[in-house]
C-alpha cells in the first residue's frame, strides 16, 4: 500500500477533527445540567429506630435525583427484595419487601447513582421488635471509589492545565522580540492522550455494573462524552499541527466539568458559570507557569527573553489570580454555610485550598519583585507551580466529597412517616393546622381557602413542651407549600405544642395549641367497633359549632335532631375505615381515638362512653374546624316514648 503523503495525512486528520467537532458540538447542546453528590436525607424504616412489624417497603429519600441504574439496595440478614422504584422528582426510591423480615436488628446497604454520574453508597441500621433495641450507627452517604475518582480528576485537571498552558505560552513567546526559536519538548499530545485516558476510566467508574448503553443515556453518560471527545479532538489538533483548534474541545471539557460540579445543584445558572471560570482560571495559571518554568530552562543562555516571558506570566497571573479568589469565593460561600467551614471535611479541604492558593499569590509576587530587580526568580516560581498542582490536587478531592448540607435548606417535599402516626389537628385564625407526629419528627401542613392562584407565603413557629414541662423550640424545615418538618424524640406521655402561623396579609393567622400523646397505637378495630355502635343508635340530639376563623369565636351553636346512620352517612370516617387511625390516652370511662386523612388534610378526634357511642367530635378541615358534642335520651325516656 502506497504511504500518504504528509499534506494528505494532515488533510484527512483535518477532516477527522471536523466530524468530531460537530459530535461535540452537538453533545455540548444536547447535554442537560447534572446535579451534584446525592446525599440521602431520610429513610423508612429510620436509621436507628425500632418498629414493631416487618415493613413492606424500604424508602430512601435523597436530597437529589438519582439513577437506579447500577444501583443495589442489600439486606442483611439476606430477605428478598423488589424491584426500587423512583417517585417525588427521583428523590425516592421505594424498594418493596417481599418477605416478612425477623426480628432484631436489619442492616441496610444501597448504591445509586447520583446526577453526577458518580456512584454513591451507604448503609444504615433498623429494628424490627417489640422492644426498643439500642442503635447509634447513624447513617452516612460517601462516593463509590472516591481515591481512584479523585486520582483520575486530578490526572484530568493536570492534563487540561498543560493544554492550555501550552497555548498560551505559545502566545506569549510569540510576543516577544528576539525570543529564541528555540521551545521545550512539547508535552501537548500526551497529555492530550492521559486526559482522554482519564476521562474513560472515570466513565468506566461512574458507569459501574451497568451496561455502556444504559450509561451513556444519562446524563453523566453525555458529559463523559464530551469530555472523552474534547480530549480525543485535541490530540487530533496537535496531529494535524494546528494546537490553536485545541481552544474550542477544551473549552467544551471545562464546560462539562462545570455542569456537573456542586455549585450548579443550588444555583443552575451562575453555579456552572462561577465554575467555568474558576476552573478555566485556575487551570491556566497552573499549566501556563509550569509551561513558562520549561521555556525559561531552554532559554537559560538567553537570560533577557527568559525574563520578559516571566513578566508577561506575572501580569497574567495577577488576573488569574483575581479570578480564581473571587469565583473560588463566591463559590464557597454558596455551598458552604461558615459555621462548617472549620467542622466539615468539604470545608476543612476548601479551606486548604484557599491557604494554597493565598500561598501561591504570595510567590507569584515574591516572584515578580525579584524579577524587577533583576534578581533569579526561578525559585519562588518552582514553589508556586507546586502549591498549585496540590491546588488542583484538592480541587479534584472537592468533586467526590458531600457538600456540608444545610439543616434549615427547604425540603422538596415532606419525608415519609417512621412507623405508626399520631395524629392531630387544629386552627389558628382562618389558616388549617394538620400535624403527623411519627418516630423521630413532626411534619405540619399549614392550609387556607383555595381563592385566587393559591400561591401564599407561610410561616409558623413551635414550641415543644415535653411530658415534664421542659420547653424548647423547634428547628422547623419546608418541605413545600405550606408544609414543615422538625426531627424530635418524642418521649412517652403527652407533650404539648404552641404554634403561631401565618399566611400572608390576605388570611388572619394566630396562635394554637396541639397534643401529642406518644407512643402511637394503632387501632383500626376500635373505629370498626364505634361505627357499628353508631349505626344502631336511633336517635340522638347533636350540638355543633362550625367556624372558619378561630380569631371570631368558635362559631354559633347549632341543635339537630339526628339518628346514627343519617350522622355517619354525612362523616368521613362513616365506612368504618380511616387511612391513619390511632388510639389516644382516655379518661375514666371513656375512651379517645385520632383519625387522619392526610390527601383531604382533615383530621377528627373522637371521645367515647363505655358503650362505645361517640361523646364529642372535633373536626379540623382546610375551611373549618367543627366541634360537636352528642347527647343522648335517657334510657327512662326514650323506653316511655316506646
């Protein structure tokens, strides 16, 4: 076979690189942001808690979309498991139990995959038993191959920083007069090559057990994509000898870093922008110095043009500098509250970070003014580009570690309940107060009339007051509209609530009180019991009181003659079922039951006679709270009217 010719290799090595410039051109459009580390926020059965029964289902709840592909929940002892299902936005996985667990103590370990492409793991303990079993494991969410992944970025972040820095020293030769024509082995095409390697083994990583298919159909998949290609087309640019083409594939890696580092999570447009130049900033002053540092070896007998080349990189580096202090602290303050900079590993690695690259500018400087006096820098340079190789260094550390999360950042939605509920309810003014109080929380959902476009803007305080009377005030958490969430250890006996809610200027809020008698007992049963009870009484007079704002009163008194199945033809819970029905501390005689039905955000407590008959009903719905009081005829009485 005849050789081509060296202008034919350059030209069919130009039309490679075109094809793969439209490929990534069309990835880059194509690719949706990816979120960050996914961090798992709540579980059901809860970490650490004891239930009395086998569960039906294991629930996770993360704080980001996930992936279930690749991913394996584990139960130990071993119980077959269902297939995870995804709901809430893919921040749930349900994996439905398919066997009824033993008693004792069930370790759960899971692996998903986050938005980000890497894989993210953990486990966590539960009890199943009729006994409070003693667990402090807690529960914790760590990358998947978090020293391979850190290798392989810093590997990916080193090979950009040559890259580019090989540009741009290019340039700044070029504009100096008399600059020898002499250059440095040109390390562009390996380390074009060991970051295209890079870039596959960490998709190779992210991919897991999963096909290749199935991985490059997310979008962690698309972005490891772009960045195998961008390293791959530069290698071409460097082929066909034309380095300057290198700008556009690399730009399109350092556009795909920023799409899925941390900050785009929180903030999906200035998060990948504060990272593109963060990035982009630092990667030049890393490999233009290191590249700069080469040439000066070169020149060493030409000490004048080694001179003006480090000037030119001191000017530059100011600008560098500046962008990668201001984005580097933008960025910080975004992910990272100050109260864990010093208390966190993303905030102790952050602040090492920030120390190096202070200590980098320090010599960058040192540098400079022993160049206006005409004095060796070399020296404080060499110290500079190695402060900032361990720069990139903890860079590539910051992308596999969790972001510190924030105990007051707003919920998407409310975690699911831990075991049995109690439940209550009541109002304040004109707005609705629903509470769930279950093993380890409180969820309160806040409602008001449907008038308008039903946007509002809630707000509620509580305070707690224990069985003992020692009163503290809640953490509340959103965790949507008009919904709230605050971790308690309820201990057993009855502890009292205080609210105070508010819904904007439009509806009338106030204060009210709640009840929560712990621990919960179910008991369907009762209700079944009361509702036959019910339907068999002939005749009874009910005394009702209806009102829509508790700041007016508790409404006007209405007298009604009813009968026991016109009454529970009217009631919600008149079938006999409730979705949440629980049974309550009573008094004397009489006995207390609390139904929930949380979809319509109404709740009703009922107090029974011995007989079973319903003495009082208190009623919380979005518009109204009811309370009524039932009388019945004497038993003299109603046998004369016989």
């Amino acid at each position: 076979m005849t050789p081509l010719a060296p202008c034919a290799r350059r030209s069919l090595l130009g039309s490679a690189a075109a094809l793969v410039s439209l490929v990534l051109a069309l990835l880059l459009v194509t690719a949706a942001p990816a979120s960050a580390h996914a961090t798992l926020l709540f579980t059901s059965p809860a970490a650490d808690a004891t239930v009395a029964d086998s569960p039906t289902a294991l629930v996770l709840v993360f704080d980001q979309p996930v992936s279930v592909t690749g991913s394996t929940v584990h139960l130990a002892p071993a119980a077959q498991l269902g297939t995870p299902a995804l709901s809430q936005g893919d921040r749930t996985v349900t994996i439905p139990v398919r066997a009824t667990l033993t008693e004792g103590v069930q370790t759960v370990n899971w692996q998903v995959t986050a938005r980000d492409g890497d894989i993210m793991m953990g486990s966590y303990r539960f009890a199943i038993g009729p006994h409070t079993v003693a667990l402090a494991s807690g529960q914790a969410t760590a990358a998947k191959d978090a020293i391979p992944t850190t290798v392989l970025r810093w590997l990916l972040f080193g090979s950009l920083a040559l890259l580019l820095g090989d540009l741009i020293v290019g340039r700044l030769a070029r504009q100096i007069s008399d600059a020898p024509g002499n250059r440095p082995r040109r390390w562009s095409l390996p380390a074009a090559l060991a970051g295209c390697a890079a870039a596959v083994a960490l998709t190779a990583l992210q991919a897991g057990d999963s096909s290749p298919g199935a991985a490059f159909s997310t979008r962690p998949g698309v972005l490891s994509l772009i960045e195998v290609a961008g390293f791959t087309l530069a290698a071409v640019t460097v082929l066909v000898r034309r380095p300057a083409w290198a700008a556009l594939p690399l730009t399109g890696v350092l556009v795909a870093e920023a799409l899925r580092a941390h900050p785009q999570a929180d903030h999906p447009l200035a998060g990948p922008l504060l990272t593109f130049v963060h990035l982009t900033a630092a990667a030049l002053w890393a490999g233009t110095l290191i590249q700069v540092l080469r040439t000066a070896v070169v020149w060493r007998a030409e000490r004048a043009a080694a001179r003006a080349l480090l000037l030119s990189y001191a000017r530059l580096a100011a600008w560098l500098f500046a962008a990668v202090a201001a984005t580097g602290l933008v960025s910080g303050l975004l992910l990272v509250p100050l109260s864990d900079l010093a208390t966190t590993t993303y905030g102790q690695v952050l602040l090492g970070k920030l120390v190096l690259v202070a200590t980098a500018a320090a010599l960058a400087f040192t540098a400079r003014r022993r160049l206006r006096r005409n004095a060796a820098a070399q020296r404080p340079a060499r110290a500079e580009a190695s402060a900032l190789a361990v720069v990139l260094a903890l860079s590539a550390t910051l992308t596999v570690l969790p972001v510190p999360a924030d105990a007051n950042r707003p919920l998407p939605f409310a975690p699911p309940a831990n075991g049995p509920i109690v439940p209550t309810g009541t109002r304040a003014g004109e707005i609705g107060i629903s509470a769930r109080a279950s093993t380890g929380q409180l969820v309160i959902d806040l409602t008001t009339p449907q008038i308008g476009d039903g946007t509002k803007k809630y707000g509620l305080t509580a305070t707690v007051a224990d069985p003992h009377g020692t009163a503290r005030r809640l953490n509340l958490r959103g965790c949507g509209t008009g919904c709230f969430y605050a971790p308690i250890t309820w201990q057993s006996g009855t502890s009292r609530l205080t609210l105070t809610a508010s819904a904007g200027d439009e509806w009338a809020g106030g204060r009210a009180g709640l009840s929560i008698s712990w621990p919960p007992r179910p008991d369907a049963d009762l209700l079944q019991k009361t509702v036959t009870v019910m339907t068999a009484v002939p005749q009874f007079t009910l005394h009702e009181l209806v009102t829509s704002n508790t700041i007016l009163g508790p409404g006007i008194r209405k007298q009604l003659p009813m009968t026991g199945k016109k009454f529970l033809a009217a009631d919600p819970y008149g079938s006999g079922t409730a979705p949440i029905t629980t049974r309550l501390p009573g008094d004397n005689s009489h006995r207390r039951i609390a139904l929930a039905y949380p979809a319509e955000h109404t709740q009703l407590e009922l107090t029974l006679d011995e007989d079973g008959r319903i003495l009082h009903e208190t009623l919380t719905a979005p518009n109204h709270l009811v309370t009524r009081t039932f009388v019945y005829p004497e038993p003299d009485a109603e046998h004369h009217e016989h």
